[in-house]
C-alpha cells in the first residue's frame, strides 16, 4: 500500500517535472520566435546594433546613409576640378575679369581726370599767378608768389641735401627764407665773385647779407662767405657807407683777411680785421668800452660801430655786425650781415652792449675824406665845364638856325 502510494508520488512528480519541462520548452520556442520576428523586421527597416549583451535594434529614422558613395563621390569633384583644361579656363576667366577692372578704372580715371582739367580750364585764374586765387591783390599776390617759389627752392635743397659739403648751408636754408635761392644754387654755383652793381651813397650806409650771390660762394676761412664772412661783410658795409665807393665788397675784404690770417673759428673774422685791415681802406678804427651809454654817444657824425656779437645771443652763432645809427626815441638801428630779421627792427642800446664781446668805432680817415672831396669837386668842375660847352654849342646852333630862317625868309620876300 505504501509501495504503490510512492510509486503513484514519484509518477505524479515526473508528470509534474514532464509539464513544467513542456511548458518551459513551449515559452523558450515562443522567445525563439518573437526573436526572430524582430530581427527581421529591423532588418528590413533599418538594421541592427550590437551591444556587449547582445543584439540591439536601432529605431528607423527614414534615411539611409551612403558614406562610402558621397566619398568617391567628392574624390571624383575634387579630381575633375584639378584637371589641366579646368583649370587653364580658370586662369583665362580670372585674367580676363582684372584686364576689364583695370581698363574700367584706368577709363574712369582718365574720364576724372578729363572732367577736371576742363573745369580748371572753365575757371578765371589771377593773370599775375595762377597758383593764387582770383581777386586778391597785386601785392598779396606778389607775396603768395614768392613764398610759393620758396616752397619749391626748399623741396629742391632738400632731395639734393646729400650734395652740401657745409651742413651750415642747410641751416641757412632753414633759419633764413631770403637765403633759399642762394642755397639752391650753391651746388652748381663756380664759387666765385661777380662786381657788386648796387648803387650807394656816402653818408648812406647799404645793408648787406653774406649769402648775397655777388660774394656769398668766395671760400673765407673753413666755408663759403655765406656762412663764415659777417666780419668782411661788416667792414665792407661800413666802407660803403661812409666812402659812397664800391671797389671794396666783402669779396675784395675777405680775399685780403684771408691773406693776413685774420680768420676765426668763433666770429669767422679776428679783431685784426677791424683794427689793422680797416685802416688800409682808408678809416679809422678804435676799440670802445662795452657799454649802451658808449654806443648812444659814439654814433653819428659819419660814424658807425662794429660789434662782434656772442653766440646764443641775438643768434645762435657769434658773428660780426654794424650799428649804424641812433634813433630819436634812444633805440639804434643794427645791420646784421647774417639775419634779416635782426636787421628788420630797431635794439635797446643796453641789449647790444650786454650781447656783444667787442666794439669798434670806425669814420673815414682825413686824407680819404681830402681825396673823396678833391675827387668830387674835380667831378663838379667837369660836368660844370661840359654843361658850359653844351650850353655854348646850344646858342651857337640857335643863332645859326636863326640867321637861316632870316635868310630864307628874305629870299621869299624878294621871289614875291
């Protein structure tokens, strides 16, 4: 009974072990097959992607991707583009379109340049100098005209700066508007001197410049005249002036202060040049205390004052000058060979004193004066003598032409 009750268990059991065996064998064939299901499925729609745990199904986004086709696909453009008649017709359309922009702006310019030149020509111009505007002034004019030609003098020295041996030239360029011209000229100038034609008179005393070009390129100790010759210049002013003779221009004076040493490195000229030299032109020449006072009471009376002016002074350098008068309201009038606008105006006694190192009356020696006079009066009495002769050759063609008409009129008288 009990054998056949544990048969009855252990029979039940195996049918029990059988189904669940079935039913598990069923549900793993079902997986199988939903499996399956769906790997066809993402197949046909768009693939499937691989994970560590298995198999993944990626959802269908619609496109398909096709990498290796747009690959070639770019090599082959690339490829067609780099072909030689590719890119010769490249080269032909590019030099084609910067010939047509050069030819359009080189039309446009000159059309510009056209339309401009027609109105230039459409407008009046200033018949004295077209540079400078219609309606203004002879004189301005005049002014505009030579500030203008200095511009471009100016411009010259500078791109020919290299060929100045002397910098001072350059500088008086720069420093001295009237000087431009002088300066531009140097370097083709002969270096050498032509006779002074201005006209003086004695008790009139010129104002003379070193860079003027009848001496201004003489050698005077280490450079032109233009720059180192205020001392020959002021002797030769003076001489000028108080002898009304021009035979002694700052040329003739440096060549004969040359010859006697009487050069500077400081002022261009030594005190020798006042002192020794002057007295061979016939003047007289002293030393005077530095003072304004002294100045104030020396001028005058045919005489006129040498200064020899320090450096950083007046101006830059040390140089030579003439005072040559005192003015009524206690100025004096200073002539500097070496500056117009020094020269332009009228200085404080006491100034000149305090800027100056030396002084030097100078008037013209008697036995000059005795020979000027002499000389003026022999030239007196010889245009009296010819304007007698003139005056006896008048009245004698006048009685001749007087007694022919009386003739000529009695000859009428008796033909009639």
């Amino acid at each position: 009974m009990a054998n056949s009750t544990r048969d009855r268990s252990r029979t039940s059991g195996r049918r029990s072990s059988s189904g669940r065996s079935s039913r598990s064998s069923s549900r793993s064939r079902q997986s199988d097959g939903r499996a399956r299901s769906r790997q066809q499925r993402n197949a046909t729609q768009g693939g499937t992607s691989h994970s560590r745990r298995g198999t993944l199904t990626r959802p269908d986004t619609g496109y398909t991707l096709h990498s290796r086709r747009v690959r070639r696909d770019g090599v082959s453009s690339l490829s067609a583009l780099l072909k030689p008649r590719v890119l010769l017709l490249v080269l032909i359309v590019l030099v084609v379109v910067i010939v047509m922009g050069i030819g359009i702006s080189s039309c446009v310019r000159r059309s510009n340049e056209a339309a401009t030149t027609a109105n230039e020509a459409s407008k009046p111009k200033n018949e004295q100098d077209d540079r400078v505007a219609v309606g203004v002034s002879a004189a301005m004019t005049s002014r505009f005209t030579e500030a203008l030609d200095q511009g471009n003098l100016l411009a010259q020295i500078a791109e020919n700066a290299d060929q100045y041996d002397d910098e001072r030239l350059l500088e008086l360029a720069l420093t001295e508007p009237d000087a431009i011209a002088f300066v531009a000229n140097y370097p083709t100038s002969d270096k050498s001197s032509r006779p002074y034609d201005g006209t003086v008179k004695r008790g009139e005393v010129p104002l003379l410049y070193d860079w003027d070009s009848h001496w201004g390129s003489v050698t005077y100790g280490d450079g032109p005249v233009a720059v180192t010759g205020s001392g020959p210049t002021t002797l030769a002013m003076a001489y000028m002036g108080l002898t009304g003779k021009t035979d002694n221009t700052p040329t003739e004076i440096a060549q004969q202060a040359s010859k006697s040493n009487y050069t500077d490195s400081e002022s261009g000229s030594k005190k020798e040049l006042f002192s020794k030299l002057a007295t061979t032109l016939g003047l007289n020449s002293d030393q005077l205390d530095i003072s304004g006072d002294t100045l104030l009471y020396t001028l005058g009376d045919n005489t006129v004052v040498a200064v020899e002016l320090k450096d950083s002074t007046l101006t830059d350098n040390a140089h030579w000058a003439l005072v040559v008068n005192a003015n009524s309201d206690g100025s004096v009038t200073l002539y500097d060979p070496t500056s117009s606008v020094v020269s332009a105006r009228t200085w404080n006694p006491g100034t000149i004193a305090d800027s100056s190192d030396a002084f030097y009356s100078i008037t013209i020696s008697d036995e000059a004066l005795e020979k000027l006079e002499n000389s003026s009066s022999s030239s007196s009495n010889s245009s009296s003598s010819s304007s007698s002769s003139s005056s006896s050759r008048s009245k004698r063609s006048s009685s001749t032409t007087d007694e022919t008409e009386e003739d000529e009129t009695k000859t009428e008288e008796e033909t009639y």
